[in-house]
C-alpha cells in the first residue's frame, strides 16, 4: 500500500468515532479520536460510501489541544471523492496541506479498493 493509500483509506474503528448523523445516505460528520474528520455519505454500518471528504493529521510535534492550538504543528491529507466499501473508490483528489493552508495535490484520479489507480 502506498503512503497516500495508507494515509486516505485508514480503516477507522466506529467505536472511537463520534456520529453527528444516523442517517443512512444523508451528509455526516465523522470525527475519529485520532483527529480525523470526514463529512460525506456514511451507510447504516458506519462505512464510508458515495461521496466525501477525509481529513486526517499529520502531527508534527506535540499533541492536539483544541484549548491551546498552537500547541502542536499540523499538516494534514485529505481525500475528497467517492468511498466504496469504507475506501476510496472511483474519482477522486488527495491532496497534503500545511499547516499555512498551502495544499500539494499527491495524486488525482481513478481509486480502487483504497488505492491510486495507476495509468500505464
């Protein structure tokens, strides 16, 4: 699995997770206790499906105080695009931003089972 894989299609466990929305196929908020957020599509079984976008942290140094922001470096990836089976599938951008907002795009296009589809 490469870096970008790993870093979008982590598997988060739904115990650790606070829901904001039940809803089957409505727009949901996910955060997990890792800090990653995801805003999309979830099914009735807690998996990432249809369209959304994961954001998960890259720390730095430090730890995540939301009381004391300034206490940790982040940088982040983010993954905005259609999820099948709780991965990215379909189109998709994951991009790595820095914590001054400036976003590199890591790969566009084509995803299967988590997985940047590679063009020969």
């Amino acid at each position: 699995m490469s870096a970008v894989a790993a870093a979008v299609s982590a598997t988060h466990n739904s115990r650790h997770a606070t829901h904001t929305s039940a809803s089957n196929w409505n727009m949901t908020v996910v955060k997990y206790a890792d800090g990653s957020i995801y805003k999309g599509n979830v099914a009735r079984n807690g998996e990432r499906v249809g369209f959304g976008t994961l954001r998960t942290p890259i720390y730095l140094y430090g730890v995540l105080d939301s009381n004391n922001p300034s206490s940790s470096i982040v940088n982040w990836m983010e993954y905005v695009g259609e999820w099948r089976d709780n991965k990215p599938c379909g189109l998709g951008v994951a991009k790595r931003y820095r914590g001054d907002m400036l976003a590199k795009i890591v790969y566009q296009g084509e995803w299967a089972n988590g997985e940047p589809v590679s063009e020969s």
